[in-house]
C-alpha cells in the first residue's frame, strides 16, 4: 500500500461517546439538569452550530469568539466534562485532545441531546439520527437485481440543486453527524460535488455509496477536493461473472475493482459492501481475501432484504441455518484478518456473545466493531442492533423520509415537516425503537437489546416491522412458514 492521507471514519459510536452516555444519563435523572442539558441542545443561528459544539470548540480552544448563551454552556460543559474525567480516570487535557476532532465534539452532542430528550433507554436513542442515507438520485448505471431502490423507475423525483442544499441545511442543524449520498447512483448527478461540498462545509462527514464504475482518478480527486471522506462501493462477487451477472451489464467487475484501486489510492477510508445471497455465498471467503488485498479498510456484508427490486428474487435470500454459518464464519476470519469485517445482519452482536461468552469485550455491529474495556462493557445493550428509526434514517430523492433506506414505508418530508418533532412524537419511530414491543421470539429473545433483528426484513416479508426476522436461527418456525406460502425453496 502506497503512502497517501488515509480518511477516518467518524467515531460517533467509540468509547468517548459510550462515556457520555454513561454519564450525562446520571446527570439526566436530575430534572434542572436535564432541561439544561436540553437548552445546550438547541441549535444556535448566530455561531452556526448546536450550542454543545460550540461550547466544546471553546473547550478545546478551537474557538474563541461566541455568543453570550454558547459561553455560558461552555462553562457548565467544562465542569460536566472534568467530572466525567475524574470518574473514567482521563485528565482535562486528554479530554481536549479528544472533542479537538469535530466529528466526535457532533457526535457528543448528539448524545446529550438524545439523553436530554429521552433519557438513558436500552436501545439508546440519540437526538438525531447518526447517520442519514439519502438516494440523491433515481438514476442509475447499472441495473442490479437486488436494488432496493429499484432505480430507474420514479424519473422526476431529484430536487435542484438549491432544494437540495436546503436538505443539507436542514440534516445540519438538526444534529446529524454523517451524510451519505446514495441512490441510484449518487456520481450521476452532475451536482454532487457541490452538494458534497456543501454537506461538508456544514460540518457534516460526507459519504458517498456508488457501485465504483465512474471512480476514475480525477473523480476521486474531485471528491477529496469536496470533503468527501468514506466511499462505500459495492462488490457482489469474487468473480466477474458472479458480479456482472447481479449488476447486469458484463465488464463492470473490472471497472469497479479499478474503482476501488484509485479510491484506496486516493486516500479515502473504503468500505466494500456485498449483499449476501445464495448467488454469491461461496464466494465470501474469497471476496474477503481480495479486500485484503486491495487495502481497503471495511468489508461489510449486507443483509438481502426483499425491496425494490429485491422483491422478485427472494428465492436468493439465505435460510437461517445459512445466514448463522455465515456470521460464525466471519467471526472467526475477523480474528485473522486484517479488515474490519461487519455485517447489518444484527444477528452478528449474538454470533459473538455466544461464542466468545463472558471473554467476549467486542460487540460487532454494522457501525463499527468496537473494543468495550472494563465497566464499559455493560453499555453494549445501549449501542447493539437494529438501528432503523434510531441510529439512521434514509431520504427519498424528493425529501421523503423513511427509517431505513430497506424499509419503504413513509414516516415524513424533510422540506415540508419538522425532521425534529418526527424524531420526538412519532408513533413508528417509538415501535421501531421498542425492543419488548417486538413480537414473537424477537421480543422475548435474551439478546433483543444487542440485536432486536433486522426490522427492515420483518417488514419486507410480513408487512409489519414489529414481527421476527425470518433470518435468524432463533425464528426458523417464521422461515418454515415463508417457505409454505411464497414457495421460497430450502437450503440444501
């Protein structure tokens, strides 16, 4: 691997901001305390961020000019944080050092303002989503069997370029850490680099999904230029035949590999997505050993969802049996390998725990794979799982909001509703954030605050986000009963 400035990931979900939650919860439980915590949520017109981020820029001495109310959270962040320091054994200059990089000094807010608003829950709740997914585009590429947004079919639905950065505007101010582009495919859009730089100069860590075919050289230094720093590209396959195949069109396995090569190249943090289906299972080993030897720095493996055009290939879908082989498998390479290997299978936070059992001090996720030391370890139910409604949400091309970019089902508009009082007041958003409101073994599963199932595939194969996931080993009754009425065949 070439020298090169390689991005970082944001670490909206490290220890630090576990800390927080730990603390500021306690804090919390002290009503005046609370409602301070909630004013220090707000966000502030004149200084251009919550006053939270503010007040920890003049923490850290990144800023020293500020309005009266930012100054007056500064002080009472400053007596927060040193308590916080004494309790977890940092010193106040450690904790500078920390909030310095402005990613987590978001995501720390994003924080307080969840505990402010709802509390110390298992599952946690921030005060906005972490991350936001937006389908920029409808338009597309390529024509991929399992695109959940079937892309190509709602032409007209791409807001300007104006209305497209008011969406920005709006994910900003609310608190949102990360902003992916997605779609269809994002690159097409012959403004994603200024929206991408706008998103960016919002201080919003700026993502891009695409299937990799237009990353060039000079589009990937385009996208530096920007502030683009993550690039998810997708991957079904060790093979060209097996990707071609799914993505519909031949040649576009060496293309995206190529992709992937000036990606790396350029210095960006990559992540190699894969949908895992019975078209491309064998090749998983094999897919991870070429990320491994392209140096890339994730390979995450998606959960097949029946959606958009996924719909009409179920029959590819995995069995429990095979989706739970799959998982311990990737545990045990994990171990090995050099990658960070994820999957959005919440069934992987289970895999681990029952495999490693009390020795076990890393709880995978599909936001990150992260270490829990010592008295931290307990905050694990506090991260784990489904995060539909809670962690993330997705945005149609036209600003239609939705929990999940697998999940279909319009909750709001954020141009024409407040993206804020949905988070707060609606009903979906509660059930989906509900672990003992799930039914079936789900709700009664001992790991539903660490897993909780793939809400998006219970509302895919059943119409309704509250019933099991079919995928997992624990629900096989569920895929038994799938296989009798859609005629989905089993595993051999």
């Amino acid at each position: 691997m070439s020298e090169r400035r390689r991005c970082r990931r944001p670490g909206v979900l490290g220890v630090d901001t576990k800390t927080a939650v730990q603390l500021f919860g306690k804090l919390a439980e002290i009503t005046p305390i609370r409602a301070a915590l909630r004013k220090m949520g707000e966000y502030c017109h004149e200084d251009g961020r919550s006053r939270l981020e503010i007040a920890l820029e003049l923490y850290t001495g990144i800023r020293n000019k500020a309005c009266l109310k930012c100054r007056m959270a500064e002080k009472n962040v400053s007596a927060l944080l040193s308590l916080g320091g004494n309790a977890f054994g940092a010193d106040s200059e450690e904790m500078r050092a920390a909030f310095k990089d402005k990613y987590w000094r978001r995501g720390l807010a994003n924080v307080v303002k969840g505990v402010s608003l709802f509390g110390v829950r298992k599952p946690f709740v921030p005060g906005a989503p972490f991350q936001v997914v937006w389908n920029v585009t409808d338009s597309c590429n390529l024509r991929c069997k399992h695109c959940y947004a079937n892309a190509g079919q709602n032409p007209g639905m791409d807001l300007s370029t104006e209305d497209a950065k008011r969406v920005i505007d709006r994910i900003s101010e609310w608190g949102v850490v990360v902003l992916a582009f997605s779609g269809g495919e994002p690159l097409i859009r012959r403004d994603i680099l200024e929206l991408a730089r706008h998103s960016s100069s919002r201080g919003l860590y700026t993502a891009i999904a695409t299937n990799g075919v237009l990353l060039t050289r000079e589009m990937c230094s385009a996208l530096r230029e920007a502030g683009v720093e993550y690039l998810q590209i997708s991957l079904d396959g060790a093979k060209a035949e097996t990707h071609d195949s799914f993505r519909g069109l031949d040649g576009m396995f060496n293309r995206t590999v190529n992709g992937i090569k000036n990606a790396v190249e350029a210095g960006f943090f990559v992540n190699i997505a894969t949908t895992v289906t019975r078209h491309n299972l064998e090749e998983i080993p094999d897919m991870i050993s070429l990320c491994e030897d392209l140096g890339v720095d994730w390979f995450m493996m998606y959960n097949f969802v029946p959606t958009g055009r996924g719909r009409f290939i179920g029959e590819n879908d995995l069995s429990p049996r095979e989706r739970e082989d799959m998982l311990r498998m990737l545990w045990r390479r994990m171990k090995k390998s050099k990658l960070n290997l994820l999957s959005t299978a919440p069934q992987f936070a289970r895999v681990a725990l029952e495999i490693e059992g009390s020795s076990c001090n890393v709880v995978p996720t599909h936001f990150s794979n992260t270490a829990l030391p010592g008295q931290l370890r307990s905050l694990a139910d506090f991260i784990g799982g489904c995060g539909a409604g809670r962690f993330y949400i997705a945005l149609e091309p036209n600003g239609d909001m939705t929990p999940c970019v697998f999940l279909p089902k319009k909750v709001g508009n954020i141009l024409s509703e407040s993206p804020e009082r949905l988070w707060v007041e609606l009903e979906d958003f509660r059930r989906l954030r509900d672990r003992n409101a799930l039914q079936g073994s789900c709700g009664s599963c001992d790991f539903r605050f660490v897993c909780g199932g793939c809400r998006a595939r219970a509302y895919g194969y059943f119409g309704d986000f509250a019933l099991p996931d079919p995928g997992c080993i624990r629900n096989e009754h569920e895929y038994e009963k799938l296989i009798r009425i859609k005629g989905m065949p089993q595993a051999v």
